[in-house]
C-alpha cells in the first residue's frame, strides 16, 4: 500500500494543472530558448542588415543596406551566421530565462521594482559570459561578405570559426568584445524581460487584465521599446569590438572614441532596424513564451 501511494504521489508532480490554475503555472527551463529559435528565425535579415549598418563608415540607410547585402550574397546572405545565432538562443537565451525565472520566486516581495532589476542584470551578465564566443562567430560571420577577397575570413560554419579564432586569436580571441557584450545583454535583460514583468504587473493591477494574449502584447510592446533605447548603444559598441581586427581597439574607451565619430547619434547607428525588429520579435518571443507557460508549464509542489 505504501509503495502504491508512493507511486500515485511520483505520478501527481508530473501532471499538469487544471485550466483554471493556468495563470499560476511557472515555465520549464527550455521555453525561453524555443521561443527565442523561433523568432530568431524570423528577424534574422533584419538582425544582418543592423550589423552592417552599425560597422559601415559611411551612413547608408536601411533600404540601401539591404540592397547591397543582397546584391553580395543573393537572399541566402541575410542569413550569414545563422547557426551561431540559433545556437546561442538555444543555449545562452535559456539559461538568462532559467536564471531570471528561478530567481523570482525566490523574491518575498513579488514584483519588487530593485529585485527584478538586479536579477535581470545578473541572469542577463551570467549568460552573456557564457554565449560571447557565439556573438562574435555570429557578427563575423554576418561582416564577412563586406570585406576584401584577401581579408575575408571564409568561415565555413560557427564549430570552423571558434576552431579557427582560438587557434590564429587564443582563448582571449573569443572574447573579443565580452566587456561591451556583457554590458549589452545585462542591459537589454532588464530592458527585455524585467520591465517586461513590471509593466505585465502593472497593467493587470491597473487595467484589471486577466494573463490573456492582449496582456502579454501590450507588456511586451512597452519593454521592447524601452529595451532599445537603453540596450542599443551597447550593443553599437559590442559590434564595433568584435568585427574589428585584433588590436585595433586596445579598450572599450577607443571603441566609444570611435563610436562618437558620428557625435550624439553615434551609439545610435542602425537604431531604425532595430526599432522595426525589437517590438515584432519581442511581441512574438512573450506570446509564444507565453503560451508554452499556460499550456505546458507545471505548479510547483506546495509544502
């Protein structure tokens, strides 16, 4: 009888709640990194076509950006460094989402403005650490059509790239950039997905919202505008870094010297792309996140 009830107890952890306890349900480590394959998959051109634009010297538009990358490389070059980028999602992006997510409930006063923040800006750093070889095989990778015959890299995928950057750069090759993009991901996190909890919270007390779609769109739209504006002149500043060749920036502060060519709108270079990009991509990453928590997510076992 014991070994029966053992069992029944065993089977009960794993079911999933009823409907009406959706909105209570907490997600599993992998949601955060399948939702954000998939919209990766989506913006990827628009990703490319911000990474020249932040790395050209002169100040191309967006329209004419593209009309270059696909005269270089036809359709499949809006694509260049895909696979480091999927990769990285799939990886680096869940452990930010595991991190924030994990510690949240571990918070006593829920939705504390500091506590979130802190959170955000430490699971967004830890990640980031972690996913800086991927960032920078993936900004490479996506330059590489720009540049001269004798200058290209020609790597032939990102497992190539990282090979070939410890072996011609060393180990501190691969962190090309890491300050900056550490900088960038720790930024964008609290702009991304604490405000993005924040202003969820704010608008069900406020609006008396139910956790439906409409509140999720409307949360998301807000952080990811607020993310841009605070998080782009990092991510400027992280490109520059990486895309260059070893030596030319002996520190972050020639980087920002050289990003401030351009005077106030320097970190703001390839802002308009972004701004198509971030509220569509960060609209679709909650929605699907979203619905993977309600529809897939658990209820952790009360004491």
């Amino acid at each position: 009888m014991t070994i029966l009830n053992q069992s029944n107890e065993h089977e009960t952890e794993f079911l999933l709640p009823e409907r009406d306890d959706r909105s209570k349900r907490r997600p599993r480590w992998w949601f955060g990194g399948a939702a954000s394959t998939a919209v990766a998959c989506v913006v990827a051109p628009i990703d490319l076509v911000t990474t020249h634009m932040q790395t050209q010297n002169n100040k191309k538009g967006m329209w004419k950006t593209a009309q270059k990358v696909f005269k270089l490389r036809g359709f499949i070059g809006f694509y260049d460094g895909f696979s480091a980028a999927a990769f990285r999602q799939m990886t680096c992006t869940s452990l930010r989402f595991t991190i924030y997510e994990q510690g949240k409930y571990y918070d006593v006063n829920r939705n504390s403005f500091a506590v979130t923040v802190a959170l955000a800006s430490f699971a967004g750093a830890v990640s980031s650490i972690l996913g800086i070889p991927m960032d920078l095989v993936n900004v490479r990778m996506q330059n590489d059509m720009k540049r001269t015959a004798a200058k290209k890299r020609n790597y032939k995928n990102f497992i190539d790239a990282l090979i070939r950057i410890r072996r011609e750069e060393g180990w501190t090759g691969l962190y090309s950039g890491g300050i900056a993009a550490v900088l960038k991901t720790a930024v964008g996190t609290i702009g991304q997905i604490a405000m993005y909890d924040q202003v969820k919270h704010a608008m069900s007390q406020h609006f008396q919202m139910t956790d439906t779609i409409c509140l999720h769109f409307g949360s998301s739209l807000v952080s990811s505008l607020i993310s841009v504006w605070i998080a782009h002149p990092f991510d400027v500043l992280k490109t520059l870094m990486m895309n260059a060749a070893p030596g030319k920036y002996p520190n972050i502060l020639y980087a920002v010297k050289h990003m401030m060519r351009f005077g106030f709108w320097g970190p703001y270079r390839g802002v308009v792309p972004t701004l198509v990009r971030k509220p569509p991509a960060t609209i679709l990453l909650f929605l699907i996140y979203e619905q993977l928590r309600l529809n897939f997510g658990f209820l952790p076992q009360s004491n």
